[in-house]
C-alpha cells in the first residue's frame, strides 16, 4: 500500500467518523462507536495473524486494557492510566507469547483461547482487587458526549492503522510472510522468527488494549462477562477474513459492513432469528468473495482496468 494511498484512507476514516460525530445523530454515533472499536480489535488480530498465528485470545487483552486502564485511572490520572494499561497488556502478550509462540498453529489457537477464558476467572477470583463478578466503575470518556467520545476513538482507530501499515511496510513484511510460509526457512535466512513473533503478539496485545480501554470508559461500568467473553475473540477474527486480512483497509471496511448487515437483520427479523440471518449472511460473504472484500474490490479493479486496457490498444493499432 502506498503512502499515498493510507494517507488517504486515514483521512476518509476521519472526516467519515468525525461527520457522523458532529451531526449529532444519536443512533448513528452509538453505531459509529461500535464500528471504530471493532476496527481497533480486528487490527489488533490482522496484525498478528500475519506471522501465520490465528489467536482466539483477543478477548484477554480486551478486557486487561478495560480492567488495566479502569483500576489505574483513579491513581494516576487518564494518561498514565491508560498507559500503564495497555503496557500491561504488552507485558502479558509476551509472557504469554514466551510459552505459546514456540506451539503449532492450532495448539497455539488452543492455548490463547484458554488464557482468555482463565483471565475470566482470574478476575472473579481475586474480588479484593478486580470488584470479581460485581465489576469496576472506571471514569467514563470525555464526560460522557457521545460525539467527543466518538471523536477521541476515531483518534485511537487512525493510530492503530497508522500501526498496523506499519507492519505492513517493506522493513516488516517480508520477514512476516517467510515465517507464515516457512518458520525453518526464515530462519535459516537469518530471521529471528521467536523475536518477531513475540513482538507482533505484543503489539497486538496492545492495540487490543487500547479497544478494550475505550469500550470500557464508554459508559464507566464494566464486568468480567462483558469484556472477557469468547464474542470479542470471535469478532476480529470475522471482521478481518470478512474485511480482507492481511490489509489495514479490510478491518475497518469488515467492522462497517459487519455493523451494517447486524442492524439490518436486527430490524427485519429481530429476535434471536435475526442471529442466525446474521450469520448466514456472513458465511455467504466469506464463500463469494474469499479474499474478503478488499481483496474483491482490487480483483474488480484490475478487471476493469484490463478492460479499458483493451479498447485503447486497439485505438492505437488502427492508427498504426
């Protein structure tokens, strides 16, 4: 991707967002909340995925940076707060990473699945710190307006894709795509295939931080069951193969089009029906356009380019 090319994509994100939170419109910013905090999540996922590991653990830094950001705000202020947050989170991904990255790709998905379902009862067990299943109370965001909250998370969202094309770059890219396609090979080649993936897992680790300290000050209540639930492993992993991994632009799109199709199944079906629609949606997107819908858009393109490539040879040849 071009520097062109995010640059734009950073500034559609934000005037996008910052409209919406400037309208005004209640139902529209709660939406757009929603959007802008899956985004963060599923970045956090894609970003990790790229070393070739499908974690089912995003729900435990989720909830480290609600609880880690809700417990040390009163103590050191929203900054600090916030920030030893989420370095917390980083601290975690790689001790976790330390004794997880060296299993297999599916013993791997297995172990962080647990450590997010443990972080769960973690929580509940150690009431005289965390308030177990009664919860914290964190400050709540910018006062409680919607439209600052929804600006300050958009702020948030254009970092974490700042981030995530980072990685995207020619300095990380090629060392991620040799360890998902050959972990012995990259390191042969010299790539220190541990190292990289601890350090992708801690960066993860944090971006999913950052979602989970925003949902968390939202509206300044928050419990085990809310954050630490196995939907908000689930979600990012559908947001991005929906979206289009290995992308910065997919994510963002996934969590719009993912938000877009719930609320249109929620108000034409409702109930738990509406689920199930959902779902079947979804699957049907995943069959149809297996490369998700950047990777849908970018086949369009060239189609279509190939096609306006086509009349103009022709053009020049009968000129010859």
């Amino acid at each position: 991707m071009s520097a062109r090319y995010s640059l734009l994509t950073y500034i559609a994100v934000a005037v996008g967002l910052g409209a919406i939170a400037l309208a005004g419109n209640a139902f529209l910013i709660q939406a757009a909340i929603g959007v802008a905090i899956s985004a963060i999540l599923a970045l956090s996922w894609d970003i990790l995925s790229r070393t070739g590991q499908v974690s089912l653990g995003q729900s435990a830094f989720f909830g480290i940076g609600a609880y880690g950001s809700g417990l040390l705000t009163p103590q050191f202020g929203v900054v600090l707060g916030w920030v030893a947050g989420i370095l917390l989170c980083a601290v975690a991904a790689i001790l976790i990473g330390l004794v997880t990255l060296r299993l297999r790709r599916l013993y791997f998905t297995i172990a962080t699945l647990s450590f997010g379902l443990s972080m769960q009862v973690l929580i509940l067990v150690t009431p005289g710190i965390t308030g177990g299943s009664t919860g914290i109370m964190p400050p709540v965001l910018m006062g409680g307006s919607p439209p600052a909250q929804l600006l300050l998370i958009t702020g948030f969202l254009v970092v974490a894709a700042i981030v995530s094309d980072i990685f995207l770059s020619d300095r990380f890219r090629p060392a991620f795509f040799m360890i998902r396609s050959n972990p012995a090979l990259a390191a042969s080649s010299g790539v220190p295939v541990v190292a990289t993936k601890i350090m992708a897992f801690a960066v993860s680790g944090m971006v999913a931080g950052v979602a989970g300290a925003c949902y968390g000050g939202l509206y300044g209540y928050v419990i085990p069951e809310d954050v630490f639930t196995p939907n908000w492993s689930i979600l990012p992993l559908a947001v991005s193969i929906l979206g289009g991994m290995d992308t910065t632009l997919g994510p963002i799109l996934g969590a719009l089009v993912l938000r877009f199709l719930e609320e249109i199944a929620r108000h034409y079906v409702g109930g738990v029906g509406y689920q199930v629609v959902y779902g079947a949606v979804i699957i049907l997107f995943i069959v149809i356009l297996p490369r998700g819908l950047v990777g849908g858009l970018r086949q369009l393109l060239r189609k279509l380019a190939r096609r306006d490539a086509v009349p103009a040879r022709s053009r020049s040849e009968a000129k010859a």
